[in-house]
C-alpha cells in the first residue's frame, strides 16, 4: 500500500470510513512480518551469505590498505634526528 498524497486548495480530503480503517488494521500480518524478518536476519550466518562475507572482506581489507598507507607515509616523512656533534 502506498500512500497517495494531495494537496488541493480545498484542504483535507475525507476522513477514511471505519470499514475501510478495519480493511488495513491486521495485527496478524504485521506479527508475521516482524517474526519473519527476524528470523531472516539470523537464518544463515556471515561467512555462508556470498554478498554479505564479500561486503565485510572488501571493508576489511580497505581498512587494512589505508592503515598501512597512514603508517607507511608517516615513516617516510619523519624528520631524521638531528646529529650529534662532538666538540
């Protein structure tokens, strides 16, 4: 259902009748929505899921290039200590 929005210079449409509140009001679909939804969500574990075990690989491993570039450039830029000198 989705819903239809209109403005019109009359203002507010009509008030939905109460049969047509009780067409829309079914408490047991959106229990098995909410159920069916959960169990999805940890039906299959992370690693199995191709998409998802992809998704998190492709996080890991931009993050372990970046910190390694961070690290890297940080080295390379560090002013060498200054020498001693002997009088």
């Amino acid at each position: 259902m989705k819903p239809r929005y209109r403005i019109s210079p009359q203002g507010i449409g009509r008030e939905p009748s109460d049969s047509e509140l009780l067409r829309y009001r079914d408490s047991g679909k959106l229990l098995y929505n909410y159920q069916r939804g959960r169990d999805l969500l940890h039906k299959r574990p992370l690693y199995k899921d191709p998409k998802a075990f992809l998704a998190l690989l492709l996080i890991v491993l931009l993050t372990w290039l970046i910190s390694e570039g961070v690290l890297d450039r940080r080295q390379h830029h560090e002013p060498a200590p200054p020498a001693q000198q002997v009088p």
